[in-house]
C-alpha cells in the first residue's frame, strides 16, 4: 500500500511542472530548452518544407490522418518483407499479411494490440523502424490533436500539424524517452543489437535468451502511452520490467503525460480568462499569480482522479479477496489473489500497475490480466469502455471533454437555459459531433463483440467456457475501440477474423473521435462570446465534478451494464454465491 501511495503522490509531484512546460510548448512561448531545440526544429522545417502557416481544423484532420495513412503503408511493406532487410540475425521470416495489417494499424494507431510475440515474430529492423518509430509518431499524433483541439477551445487559432509533431517529438518524447531508457538499462533491462543466446540450466537442460534494444522500446512505449512488449511477456518479464524501481518508472511514465494534458489545458483556459480581463476597459490589470492548473483544469483533474480512485480500490479490494475456488483447495491466499502475478510485485503493485494501465490507455502489464479475479478484471474493462479515465496520449482529456459539454447540455435543459460551455453556446451542431465521439466506442465494442459471438470465426478463438469466455472477448474489443492493447490472453486471437475485425475497431475508434474533436474545436473557435450571466452554470466548481462523474457513469452503466452483467458480473457471482 505505501508503494500505491507513494507513486501516486510523485505523479501528483511531477505532473504540474511536466504540465506547464507542455503548455509553454503548445502555444510557442520561451522554455529553458530553447537554445538546444530552437536549432532543430527549425533545421527539421527547412528540410521538410514545413511553414508557420496556421491550419483549419479541416485541414489539420486530413493533414494528421493522411500523415499516418503513409506510415501505414510504409510499415506494412517493411513487416512484409523483414526478411529480407538488415539487422536479423535471428532469421525471422516475413509477417504473414492479416497479422501485418493488425499489427500496422495497431501501432500507427497507438494501441499496440499484440497478436504475436516480438522476440520470435519481429527482427530488429522492424522493431526499430517500424515499431519503435511509430510508438515516437503515434503518440505525436494523438498529443499534437490535443494541443490543437485545446487551442481552440481556449479561443487560439488550432496551428500546424507538422510543427506540433516537431515540437512535441523533440522537445518531449525523446529527451524523456532517453532519461527513462537510461533508468530502465540501469535497473537491467537489456540494450543490445546482439542475437539471441542459448545457455545450459543447471537441470542439463538447454533455454534460449531473446536479447534487443529493449530498454529504447519501453521507455517510449510507457511515455507514449503505447504499450506493445518487445516481448511476448510485456512488462511481467524481468528483461522488460527488472525491479520494483522499474516498475515504478513504468507507471509514472505511463501517467505523466496524460496527467500533464490536463494541465496545460487549464493553462491555456486560464490566459482565456485573463485575456477577458484585460480587454475590459474599465478593469485593473489583476496582479500575476501562479497557478497550478487552473479552475477549468481542477475540475477535469479531480473527476478523473474520483474514476480512477474508485477503479483502484475496487481492483485492489478484490484481488486481495483472492479467490474462493483456489481457497477451497487449502491455498495460502492472505497475500491475495496471486494467480498470474509476480511475486516481485505482488499483488498491491499489480492491481496499481492494471488499474494505471487501462486507465492511461497504454496496454503495457506486469501481470496477467486473464487471470484476475472477476471484479478485478471488470476495472480494466470498464475504464477502457469509459475512455475517459485520463486516458493517453491527449486523447482521454478530449474525450472527458465530450462528457463535460454533454453534462452542460444535459443541466441547461433541465433548468431551461441554452447550453454554455467557456462563453460559447453550444447548439446542435457540436450536440451532433459529441454524439458521434460517445457513441462510436460502445457501437465498436458491442457491435464486434456480438458478431464474434454470433459466427465460427470469433467463436474459434473463445478458449474459456461461460461467463469468462464473454469477457474475453469485451475485453478485446474494450481494448481495441479505446486504442488500449491489453488483453485477456487466453484469447487465441491470431487469426483471420481477429486480426480483421480488431484492426477495424482500432482505426476507427482512433480516427472518427479524433476528426469529430477537431471539428469541435473548429466551431467553437469560429463562434461569438457570449456574457456572463447569472444564470449561466458554472464548470469550474466541485459541483460540477459531481455532477461530471455522474454524468460518465450513468452513460457506462445504460451502455455497458447488460454486457458486463452477462461476462465479470456473472462470473463473481458464480464464485461467491
């Protein structure tokens, strides 16, 4: 428990500087790094012809999903054709072309959904530049589309794509990536360009060792919210996730830039206010004075702080519950649930470690999440259902945001007042825009879960009987439509359906949100202010954080609940009733 409370309490240390510096970045202001990066960047736009030309939102969406689209197309071939590429030593044959459409949309997608083991099913050029290049553009992406979508929101125009990949890709994602992989190699994860190696036991017997650059895809993976395991393993392995130390690196890795989203767009909601201020004629300029995060951003913060507290400590109550049929069998079992758990972690450290994962939308484990207990498991599921619980890479702040003006819509009509959100109405256009984000996510979850229940196909890969079957396969959906990647592994997903209906769910549960976000953003931006009033509801309060934690909870609960009720729900009451 102290280990819980004293990562929690470094994220909360770390995610208020981290925030601000982010801020600094998305609006172009002086940082203490710009004698080092001002040079690159600016050699980086004048090779690659980027101007300082402000974009639409129109055309920072197609620019961003026509970007990735090329990237895509440039994987697959190099997954394709591995093998015959350089750096593989191993002799790793080509990827087979289902599994290579899964696996590009995967990762250009920032979900990292693994149907393959890396050590075995990827050379180290395809883990380099493939893998490793698109978990740096990926994540890029996805925080560039944040940057914008809060510029706009705060009245900014949204600014250029390609220079917000620049900035965020210098200036964050491998200066930090670096310091991480430094951390990770010193608690001894494997650096390496070397092949594998066989070494004798001491039973005689004979075990291969698979090596890499392991230590340059964690770091990446857990700040970029990624998630895909240079191995099979992912982070239970020791060669991924060596010591607590490590363990902890991974999960402050993994939230502190989501947490520092939310930061920045306090920041930015901030100067909106103050610049309000100012333009009064008759107001005094008000004195400096630093904040945290602001009101606006608080309250963002504080209802996803309650999701995720309430995730943790149901998760964790119930794996230290254990589990009854294993207690019938005169199984020690006050250490908790141990089932597919490493003893190096435990089990306060593993319910931490899968509630931080899903929540933060990053996919990377340290334990087995097939084998959690039923209510355990159901944690992970539903914050992927939800997408909102910080979530990664930018995206989990945009989609909260969808469930704060969905709350502002839902109380103006209840008190009879036109909707306001940040001084601007809000009408049925974004209404339209916000249904489509909120309700595409169920629609790929459920809409995918049934069909693969439905024919032979989905049918083949169901390896459990009954109510855990279920859930395996709302969990491969959850994880897909909330571009997660984790998995319940007993799952046998590497087929042909699979591998197509779960590339599908990825690429438009990450692309269709995305789109509608900026468009969002775009109409916001383009309409008047209006005043002040004293019947306009105030979003910057505890009330409203209530009232928004309601708000996500009774959509999850009409949504989700039949099919939960049906998979981990039933399953806990098979076991205790």
């Amino acid at each position: 428990m102290l280990q819980i409370i004293l990562t929690l309490a470094i994220f909360l240390v770390l995610v208020i500087p981290m925030g601000k510096y982010m801020y600094h970045i998305a609006t172009e202001q002086k940082t203490f790094a710009d004698k080092v990066f001002n040079p690159v960047d600016h050699l980086i736009y004048k090779i690659c012809g980027i101007k300082n030309e402000d974009m639409g939102w129109k055309k920072y969406a197609l620019t961003l999903v026509t970007a990735n689209a090329v990237m895509v197309f440039v994987g697959y071939l190099i997954l394709r054709i591995q093998n015959l590429l350089f750096l593989n030593p191993n002799g790793i044959e080509g990827m087979e072309s289902s599994l290579s459409f899964n696996t590009i949309i995967s990762f250009m997608t920032n979900t990292n959904l693994q149907h393959y083991s890396g050590e075995s099913g990827l050379s180290y050029a395809a883990q380099m530049c493939v893998i490793i290049f698109m978990m740096f553009t990926s994540a890029a992406s996805g925080y560039a589309a944040c940057m914008a979508f809060c510029r706009g929101l705060s009245g900014r125009k949204l600014g250029n794509f390609y220079r917000d990949m620049v900035r965020i890709t210098t200036r964050i994602l491998i200066p930090v990536s670096f310091i991480v992989g430094l951390i990770l190699v010193s608690q001894g994860t494997p650096q390496t360009l070397m092949q594998n190696f066989t070494v004798e036991t001491v039973e005689g017997k004979y075990q291969d060792f698979a090596m890499g650059p392991v230590a340059a895809l964690e770091s990446i993976k857990h700040l970029g919210t990624n998630g895909g395991g240079f191995f099979g393993a992912n982070s239970t392995t020791p060669f991924e996730n060596p010591t607590v130390i490590s363990n902890m690196v991974e999960m402050l890795s993994m939230m502190i830039l989501p947490g520092a989203c939310i930061v920045t767009f306090g920041h930015m909601l901030n100067d909106r206010k103050k610049n309000k201020v100012k333009a009064t004629a008759a107001a005094v300029a008000p004195a400096k004075k630093k904040i945290l995060m602001g009101r606006q951003g608080a309250v963002v913060f504080g209802a996803m702080a309650i999701l995720f507290m309430v995730g943790l400590l149901l998760c964790y109550n119930s794996e230290m519950a254990g589990n009854p049929v294993i207690g019938e069998m005169g199984i020690d079992q006050s250490a908790g649930s141990m089932e597919g758990k490493e003893v190096r972690f435990g089990t306060a450290q593993s319910s931490l470690f899968t509630t931080v994962t899903t929540s933060f939308t990053t996919g990377t484990v340290n334990n087995m999440h097939d084998t959690l207990t039923p209510l355990g498991g159901l944690v992970p599921m539903l914050h992927m259902m939800l997408n909102c619980v910080f979530g990664g890479k930018g995206v989990g702040l945009m989609n909260m945001v969808m469930y704060v003006i969905l709350a502002v819509f839902i109380c103006g009509l209840m008190v009879g007042r036109t909707p306001e959100y940040l001084n601007k109405k809000i009408e049925g256009k974004e209404m339209k825009l916000v249904a489509i984000v909120i309700l595409i996510h169920p629609l790929l979850i459920l809409g995918f879960s049934a069909l693969a229940v439905a024919v032979s196909g989905g049918l083949d890969g169901i390896t459990n009987p009954s109510f855990h079957g279920l859930s395996q396969v709302l969990y491969e959906y959850a994880s897909s439509a909330a571009n997660n990647g984790s998995g319940f592994e007993g799952l046998a997903d590497n087929s042909v359906f699979w591998n197509v209906t779960t590339g599908i769910a990825m690429f438009f549960g990450r692309y269709i949100a995305i789109v509608a976000q900026l468009a969002i953003a775009g109409s916001l931006l383009a309409k008047k202010r209006v005043n002040e009033s004293i019947g306009t509801l105030r979003t910057d309060n505890v009330v409203f954080m209530i009232v928004l934690v309601f708000i996500v909870y009774i959509f999850a609960a009409l949504t989700f609940f039949p099919a939960l009720a049906l998979g981990p729900i039933a399953e806990h009451l098979s076991l205790w009733m």
